[in-house]
C-alpha cells in the first residue's frame, strides 16, 4: 500500500513538473515572437513579420494544453498547497498568451509602418521592447525557480518601463503635431508602444503569481507606477 502510496505522490509530482517546464517553454516561446517583432521592425522585413504573426498560434495551442494539464491534475484531488500551483499556472497561461496577441499585434502594424519612410523613434520603441523582453526573461526565471525576492524585483523595475512609455508617448505626440505627414506612422507607433507597455504589466501580473505561489494571499508591497500616459501632453 505504502508503494502504491508513493508510486501516485510521484506521478502526480512528474505532472506538476511537466505542467512547469510547459509553461516556461510557453514563455521563452512568447518572449522569441517578442523579440522577433521588434527585430523585423527595425529591418522592415515583412516576410519575418508574417511569420511572427502565424506563429501566435502555436502560443494558443500551448496554453490549451496546459489548461488540459491543470484539469488533469484538479481531478486528482490537490491539497491546498498544489491548488496555489494550479490557479497560478492558469493565470500564467493567460498572461503569456496575451504577451503573444501583443508581440504578433506589434508584427502586424510594422507591415504599415512599412509603408512609411523609417522614423527615428523606433530606435525608442526598440529599448522600450528590449526591457520588456528582459522583464518577460526575469519574472519566467523568478516563476521556474519560484524565487519570491527575484518575482518583486521585476515588479518593481515596470517602473521603469512606464517611465521610458510615457516619454516615448510624448516624443511621437509632438512629432505628430509638428508634421502632418507623420500622423498615421506615429499612431500605429504608439499603438506598438502601448502594446510593450502592457507586456510588461503582464509581466508584472506574473510577477506578483510567483509571490501567491509562495506566499498565498500575503499582502504585496505598494508598487511604484508611472505610466503617465493618460494626462501626457505634447
């Protein structure tokens, strides 16, 4: 009994396991397409950015299997603890999955801006992508590890991310102002740089799982945001 005990603890440990190294494959998938995106922008290769655009659905079909895993595992009766490890694998899910809509949105607007004369605030939205990719990078390093300090540091640093947002924010807003011409680049630019902005709150939402996964409901501390975005003027 006490074999057959053990066989089941193991296998349902392998599961949980299994469930982890999906989603951070899901994750390191996410933050490639993100990646991607950026780098057909700066090239202005429609062909790469196609590519990033279909392969979004290979981000969907992974979060369907891990929403097939997690089922898998409720029906074997979690205890408290491993419940924390289901709801945050789901929320996790989701907010990988969004980062892709986001990363194959970004790749489908450089195809417009394409159309248009190269504009030097790309080289913003450039830095304001590549710190997003590496609080993607962290916060899925923070998850696997489950390391709750490392989780609040990459919370704390989207900050930062909002600060360079709402900067780039007002650069395209006064540049729009100054040239008409430049109106429709500009706007789907902003379009892109809000979608990075928000990768990074979804990396922040990641961040403040791992804490749950440790902590449970413990509350967080009060969390620095700037995105000022909503009363910017030129």
């Amino acid at each position: 009994m006490n074999e057959q005990h053990n066989h089941i603890v193991k296998s349902y440990d392998d599961e949980q396991r299994a469930l982890l190294d999906g989603l951070i494959h899901m994750g390191l998938m996410a933050v490639s397409q993100l990646e991607a995106a950026l780098e057909v922008i700066e090239r202005r290769d429609a062909s790469a950015a196609e590519r990033v655009v279909a392969n979004d659905e290979a981000i969907d079909a992974l979060e369907q299997q891990i929403n097939h895993d997690v089922i898998h595992l409720i029906r074997r009766g979690p205890m408290a603890t491993d419940l924390r490890i289901i709801l945050a694998a789901l929320r996790v899910a989701s907010d990988i999955e969004r980062i892709g809509d986001y990363a194959a949105n970004i790749a489908k607007r450089s195809l417009v801006l394409n159309l248009a004369p190269p504009l030097p605030h790309i080289r913003g939205l450039g830095t304001l992508g590549k710190l997003a990719a590496q609080q993607l990078r962290d916060v899925l390093e923070a998850y696997r590890l489950r390391d709750g300090e490392a989780a609040l540091r990459v919370r704390a640093r989207d900050a930062e991310l909002d600060t360079l947002y709402t900067g780039l924010f007002r650069e395209l807003l006064t540049y729009m102002m100054e040239d008409a011409r430049a109106i429709t680049p500009c706007t789907h630019l902003l379009f892109m740089a809000k979608n990075l902005e928000r990768i990074g709150d979804h990396a922040t939402n990641i961040a403040e799982n791992v804490w749950f996964l440790i902590h449970g409901e413990e509350l967080l501390p009060q969390r620095d945001k700037r995105d000022e975005s909503s009363t910017a003027t030129a």
